[in-house]
C-alpha cells in the first residue's frame, strides 16, 4: 500500500510512519521535497505519482526512489540522465491511459509496449511496472474492465519476457476492484489521512 500523502501535513506522515507505514506517494515536486526536508532523518520510501513535465525531471530523479507517472520518451530519458550515479536506478512505472481520455496523462495502451522496451535499456532507471488512473465510475464505465484491460496487457508484456512485478493501481473509491484484478500495489490517500484540506490557493 501506497500512502497517498499531497496535501496533508507532514505531523500526519510521521504519525502514519510511526505506525508502520513505510511507502508515501506525493503528487507535487515543491510541496514534496518541503516535506522531505522536513522529515529528514525518516525512512520513508518516497514515490512521485503526478503530472511529470521536462523542467521537473531533475528534482524527481535526486529526490524520490519512485517514479509512476512516466508517459513518454523524453521523460524517461530525462530521469534515466539526470538519476544520481550515487542512488541506485530509480525505480519506474509507465502510466497508461487506459481508458484513452483526451484530457488525461498516460502513454496510450498502443504505445505501451514500445516505452517499456526503451525503459528497460536505460541505465538510470529499473522499470517495475505499470500504473493507471482509469475513468472514474459511472453508469456508462465500470473500472473492473479497465483493470482488467490493464492486467492483460501486463501479462502480455510478462510473457514477452520484460520483468515487471508492480501493478500500480486502485484508489480509496474503487481498491476492490483493482486487486480483484491484479493490483499488486493500491495508491490511498482518502481512506488514509481523511479528506485533503484545500489548496492554499482555494483560500484566499
Ligand atoms: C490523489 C491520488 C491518489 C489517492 O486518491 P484517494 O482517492 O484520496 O485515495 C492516488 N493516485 C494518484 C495518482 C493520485 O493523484
């Protein structure tokens, strides 16, 4: 389980922490090396699970043993370069949009098999996974298909001989769901820590 940890205080982390929670994902380059600096000295393994642009590469592959918001090429060239020859290669999951919505990150299922192939021969990195965020549900779309959908082309590429052990998904509406399904790592953040407070921003 991945404790799904933006916007909550770094107080509740180290709470959280101290109860045996070991793993926190943070979707935020800024608010999540603030909270890592803060925490210093706490063995949390770190993930980043948000939206990756070129300009936040760098700080994402000094900072976190985890990336799963991986969706294209130059991204994971960046990280691969820019990994610290110090750290171990940071661990990756490619996100996938699975459902194929317009609006949304993640390398389309089609192009799925042709990023895994160039993140596995890249030096920096050690590609683990899989990760996706599907459309939520509806009367009109029900996740259990899309994780189903994901599990298939996961066990394809498996077959294909990439070696790969995380399926990155389920959130705190639908866990069920996703493990049903395969999931072998869920991602909670509500469930958790309670609701998130509201941007800084939302307040003024
Ligand atoms: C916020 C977030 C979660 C956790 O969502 P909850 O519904 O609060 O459990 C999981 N994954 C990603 C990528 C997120 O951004």
């Amino acid at each position: 389980m991945l404790a799904v940890s933006k916007r909550h205080s770094v107080e509740k982390i180290a709470k959280l922490h101290d109860l045996g929670q070991h793993c926190f994902g943070e979707n935020y380059v800024q608010e999540a090396v603030a909270k890592m600096k803060q925490l210093d000295g706490v063995p949390i393994e770190w993930h980043f699970i948000g939206p990756l642009q070129s300009n936040k590469t760098r700080e994402v592959a000094t900072h976190f043993r985890w990336a799963q918001s991986v969706d294209r090429e130059k991204i994971a060239r960046r990280l691969s370069s820019q990994r610290p020859k110090d750290l171990p290669p940071l661990n990756v999951c490619l996100q996938v949009n699975i459902d194929r919505e317009p609006q949304k990150a993640g390398v389309l299922p089609s192009g799925v098999r042709h990023l895994v192939e160039l993140c596995a021969g890249l030096p920096g990195l050690r590609l683990r996974g899989l990760m996706c965020i599907p459309q939520p549900g509806s009367a009109d779309h029900d996740p259990a298909n899309s994780y189903r959908r994901m599990l298939e082309l996961f066990d394809s590429l498996c077959e294909e001989g990439f070696e790969m052990d995380t399926l990155s998904m389920g959130m705190s509406a639908d866990l069920e769901a996703a493990i049903m399904h395969g999931s072998t790592m869920v991602r909670i953040g509500t469930d958790l820590l309670g609701p998130r407070p509201p941007l800084e921003t939302d307040s003024c």
